[in-house]
C-alpha cells in the first residue's frame, strides 16, 4: 500500500516538472517570437497609419516613423515579452522577479519613444504649424520640447508607480504638507538646491565650456573662466588668467547675467546651386534677390553674411552653378538643428519661387557645413 502511494505521488511529481518545464519553454519561444515580431513593428505602424492617414502615409512614415525604426523595435519587442510573462504567472517567485524589470524596460522605451516622436514631429511640422499662425520660428520651440520631455518622464514615473501598486500620489501629498515645516527650516539650502535645477533645466553652460560673468553686486570685477563642475550647492569655476578657482553658489549665478564664450561658433553653409541654362544679368540678379530674401528673412542667419558666387562651367554643355555661402548661429546641438531645418524649408522657397520664374535648377547633395569655433 506504501509502495502504491509513493507511485502515485512520484506520478504526480514528474507530471507537475513537466507541466513547469512546458511552461518555460513555451515563455522561452513566446520571447523568442517577441524579438523576432518586434523587428516588424514599424510595419505594422504604417499600416495603421496607412489605415487611417492613406494619402499623408508617406510624409508620415518617412518624417517620424522611419527614423526612430530602431526605437520602434525594441518598444515593439518589449511589449510583446511583457504579454509573454503570463505564461509564467503562476510561478510566483520568477514572475515577481521578472515582472517589475520587464516593466521598467516597456515603460523607458515608451517615453523615450514618445519624447523622440515629440521631437521629430516638432522638427518635421512644428515650424509649419509655427508660420501658419503668423508667428516667428525661434528658441521657444525648444523650451516647449524641454517642457513636454519632462510631462513625459512625470508620466512615465506614474505609470510605473501605478503598475507596482505603489501610491505614488499619497506619497507626494504627505510629501507637501511635510515639506512646508522643512522649507522654513532649510530656506537657505532650498534656494541654492533651487538654483541648481534652474541650472540643469536651463544649461546655459557644462564643464568644459568657457563663461563671463557680468560686474555684479555679488562678482564686483566680473569673471572670465572654464567651467570644472557643477555641484547640487555650488559652481567650481577655474579663471582663464590667474587659474585660480571660483567656487560661486547656484543660487546666485541662477539670477546673473552669463556670456557663453563656447557657444558662440558659427557654422557655415555652402549650397551649390546648378541651373540648366547661363543666367543672364537680369535672371542672376533674380536670383540673388530670392536666396538673399529666403536666407535673411530665417531666424539664426547670420545677418548679411549671404555671398552668392555665380560660376559659369567651362564645358560645352550651357549650364552654370551658382554658390551660396552663409552663416547660422546656434548656441546648443539642438538649436542648430532646428536652423538646418528652417534652412531645408528654405530650399523649398527657393525653388518654388525660380521655378515660378522659369528658372530651373538642381541644388546639389550633401549640403556641405563648416563648424568655425570661436578663438578664445
């Protein structure tokens, strides 16, 4: 009768590994189908865009879907794995280990997704939607796109607190009423913790880049230096002449006026231009009304530094090419891709407008961009 019992139970024992080792390989096929299904993701994006959007599809696709394909893959396939995990639910211990990791994985590639298509949207409609309303295309495209990163990383903090059943809102209330007793106790080293995230949202400077500060009541001679680091309390300055350092609170270089040494470089632009037929007089001057008109009229052109050459081809084909050389200013990556793009619409004018004109061209690829430093 002992001998039965032990067979049964033995019985029921190898059936409850098999069932577990099942289970595991079935989730270990189901991630394996997550990678490989996660490669098409951008695929399947344009086709529900292709659904809903059939005659924008293109534009759409090949303006924001297109280059961020990679970003869309590995949101697709961590997506896919997450809905994988169900297989393993009833392994408490593995699902518990498991489940807040692939979580924290879904919910960064989705903000990261989503600040990426804010930006790409930004560069490839924002400027358009900008003109429409009458206004001037400037920094505060920028700031807007700051803004919306950081709404989408309060999200994303939520929606992970949320999926961990983690009262992140009761936490945050408590914080507020307790943190009004610490603001008077500590309003000193909240005002130069303060300055420091003004400091960090803002950047008008990173370590490595030369400043002047301004005379001031708190800097009476003013301040020429390299940037060492930037602290939670403080800046460590190191000055140009004397390299002595300067270490001044982030609550008061917040409200001083800071002349970015580094940041005021130029990049100059060659666009080479080539027309079909020899621009007389009165068309090269034609010409060179439209592209002064379309580069000036672009915010961050250097004004004036528009030179037109026009050179005739030595060949026997009656063809000449014309080249345009400019400057833009920038004061971050950022913001001088914003003035390439503003220049790419530019082109787009140009064109337009020859052509209404008559006059046709090819304008030459890569546009060619000269970064010039300024000499410190």
């Amino acid at each position: 009768m002992i001998n039965i019992s032990q067979f049964i139970l033995n019985f029921f024992q190898r059936e409850s590994t098999i069932l577990a080792l099942s289970r595991f390989g079935v989730f270990l096929c189901f991630i394996f189908l997550s990678l490989l299904a996660g490669r098409y993701t951008p695929t399947f994006v344009r086709i529900i865009t292709q659904k809903f959007a059939p005659q924008q599809v293109a534009s759409i696709y090949n303006n924001l879907i297109d280059p961020l394909r990679n970003l869309f893959r590995i949101a697709g396939s961590l997506i896919l794995i997450s809905l994988s995990l169900v297989w393993i639910q009833d392994y408490q211990s593995i699902y518990i280990f498991l489940s807040p990791i692939v979580d924290l994985a879904v919910i960064i590639s989705l903000a990261w997704l989503s600040s990426r298509l804010f930006q790409q949207f930004i560069r490839a409609y924002g400027i358009e939607l900008v003109r429409k309303f009458g206004r001037e295309v400037d920094e505060l495209l920028l700031v807007f796109e700051t803004l919306a990163n950081v709404i989408i990383g309060f999200i994303a903090v939520l929606a992970f607190a949320q999926s961990q059943q983690f009262n992140l809102v009761g936490l945050l209330t408590g914080l507020g009423i307790g943190g009004l007793a610490v603001a008077f106790a500590a309003q000193k080293t909240l005002e130069q913790l303060l300055g420091t995230i003004v400091l960090y949202l803002d950047r008008p400077f990173v370590p490595g880049e030369y400043i002047r500060l301004q005379k001031s009541g708190q800097i009476p001679e003013g301040l020429f230096g390299r940037i060492e680091s930037i602290g939670i309390r403080s800046t460590k300055i190191r000055t140009a002449a004397k390299s002595t350092l300067f270490i001044i609170p982030n609550s008061i270089l917040a409200n001083l006026e800071i002349e970015n040494i580094t940041r005021g470089k130029k990049v100059m632009v060659l666009l080479y231009l080539d027309f079909l037929d020899i621009l007389q007089e009165r068309e090269q001057a034609l010409v060179q009304q439209v592209i002064v008109e379309s580069t000036n009229s672009l915010f961050g052109i250097d004004p004036g530094s528009t030179s037109i050459t026009f050179l005739n081809h030595k060949d026997e084909e009656k063809s000449s090419r014309t080249r345009v050389t400019f400057f833009i200013l920038g004061s971050s990556e950022n913001s001088l891709q914003l003035r390439k793009r503003l220049l790419e619409l530019a082109n787009e004018k140009i064109s337009r407008k020859l052509m209404n004109h008559g006059i046709e061209f090819k304008l030459q690829d890569p546009t060619i961009y000269v970064e010039s430093p300024v000499t410190i």
